[in-house]
C-alpha cells in the first residue's frame, strides 16, 4: 500500500552542500512540495546566486563542515527563524571524493576525506540535535536526520578507497545514531545512491594520475572507463532529491534506499558474489591480472 506523505505546512529543512549536484536537486524539491529550506554553502558569492534561484522560500547559510563555530553560528540563526519550533528535517549531504591508490595517498588526504565525509556530519548533527527534538525547548514532531551515502558504502571499489571508506563509516555511524536516538523518536535514514549526475567525480578526475606509479596504467584506464561513463548511465539528481524528500515526508520510511540504474550489475550480482570472484572481476576488467 503507497504510503501517504506528511504535511508540510510551515515545515522546514536543512540540506548541507545546496550549491550543486543532489544538494541543490534535493533543495528544489524540498522547495516545491511547500517546505522552506536551509541550505549550507561555503561562498558568499553562492549564497547570493541560490538565494536568487530557489527563491523566498530558501535561506542560505554560509558554513564548511569543518568549522564548528560557523554550524554553531548556523544553528543560532535557525533557531531564532524557528522560534521554538522544530526542524523537520537534516539532510547530510556534504561530501568529497578522494580517488587514487591507498598505497600512494596520503595521510592527511585520507584524514580530510574522513574530516568532511564523516566527523563533518557529526559534528552538524550535535549541533542540530537539540533543533531536532532532542532538545525540550522546541514543539512540534520529531524531525528526521538523512545521511547522503553511496553504493559504495556497501562495496569497496579500488582506486576511491578512502572515499568508500569514509561512506562505510558513515553507514555504520548512522546505525548506531538511529539507535541511540529512538528515545527521542528521531529517525536516521541513509540514501546510497550509485553513479548521479554530480560535479563530485568531476573534482575527483582533477586529481594527479599518480603517472610515477606502477598504478598509472590502471588509472588511467579506470578514469575513462568508469569515470567517463555516459551520462545515460547516471542517476538524475532530482531523482535523488524526490527519495531524500520521501524519506522525509513518509510516515514509516526505510531506513535505507540503495538508488541505482544498474541494479542487478551494481548491487544485486557483487552482494552475492565471494570476495575472491569480485575481486578477479575488479583485476580483470581493470588489466591488473
């Protein structure tokens, strides 16, 4: 039975990362089916141009994920908008990819890939929680957290392995948070969306192609083969953005959503596979064996 949506009268959320990709999909969406959206950018210049776009119905907030005192900042802003009411809604959706070989990163590059991608949440998330109903000083129903994962919080594909990395942390950091928060009544949904039409890999091809390596031939290879895909292959942001208001809006939502065009190829045929036969698959299709 198709489960009927809550209303959404006066409701309000917060997206992290509206200036482009699923970010700035979700926000439109949000937008449409009457909600008043907080979004997160790290520019002014950004926030003057989405404020523009989106409309009187979006409020831009200037924070990097990074910084705690500018999401203290944020909240104190929300909170004074909301004026005692709760926030329905906290949509994680910042996040950057790190490609390359684990054997040639670096330290500090996997660290900020963990620094964003995960502790970035967290800490936007406690700042929030109180705005969420974890907090007595607000009314109205429980919001909802969603976190912004990936296929690859489920398989570990080489060569984005501090991203997967940081996308099977943040699926395990949503199970517990889901947990821990059930006296509260505010629920934790993850998004794993596969390969979206999304600035993210564009920034991810940018970096070197490690040609000093034993690896370059491999990469390279892999950056036209899979990054290059066509775009038919990739998911429509909105369509991301309709799931992430859905896991908002239904009364008794998943807690996860794995979105992929391939479904049988990208998910359902490597979860059943042995680890040794996939990884063969990996080695082959890349020439490594």
């Amino acid at each position: 039975m198709k489960q009927k949506e809550q209303e959404n009268t006066d409701s309000c959320v917060l997206i992290t990362g509206v200036s482009s990709g699923i970010g700035f999909a979700a926000a439109q969406e949000f937008i449409e089916h009457g909600f008043h959206v907080f979004g997160s950018v790290r520019s002014k210049m950004d926030a003057g141009r989405l404020a523009e776009e989106l409309g009187s119905d979006f409020t831009p907030l200037i924070f990097d994920v990074r910084d705690g005192e500018a999401i203290a900042a944020a909240a104190r802003t929300i909170e004074n908008m909301l004026q005692g009411k709760k926030l329905d809604g906290l949509v994680n959706n910042v996040g950057v990819a790190v490609s390359g070989p684990l054997m040639h990163i670096s330290p500090k590059e996997f660290s900020e890939q963990f620094d964003i991608n995960v502790t970035g949440v967290l800490r936007v998330v406690q700042a929030f929680l109180p705005m969420l109903g974890a907090g007595k000083n607000f009314a109205g129903r429980p919001g909802r957290i969603v976190n912004i994962s990936s296929v690859s919080g489920r398989i570990a594909f080489p060569f984005i392995g501090p991203y997967a990395a940081s996308k099977h942390a943040l699926e395990a950091l949503s199970d517990a948070l889901r947990r821990e928060l059930m006296m509260y009544n505010i629920d934790v949904i993850v998004i794993e969306p596969g390969n979206t039409e999304t600035p993210i890999w564009e920034k991810a091809k940018a970096r070197p192609a490690y040609q000093d390596t034993d690896y370059a031939e491999v990469i390279s290879l892999l950056r036209h083969s899979l990054l290059d895909q066509p775009k038919s292959d990739a998911l429509d942001a909105h369509e991301v953005g309709r799931i992430i208001r859905l896991a908002v809006c239904l009364p008794n939502p998943k807690t996860r959503y794995l979105i992929l065009k391939l479904k049988f190829m990208g998910w359902f045929l490597p979860s059943l596979l042995p680890d040794r036969w996939l990884d063969l698959i990996f080695a082959k299709r890349l020439g490594m064996i």
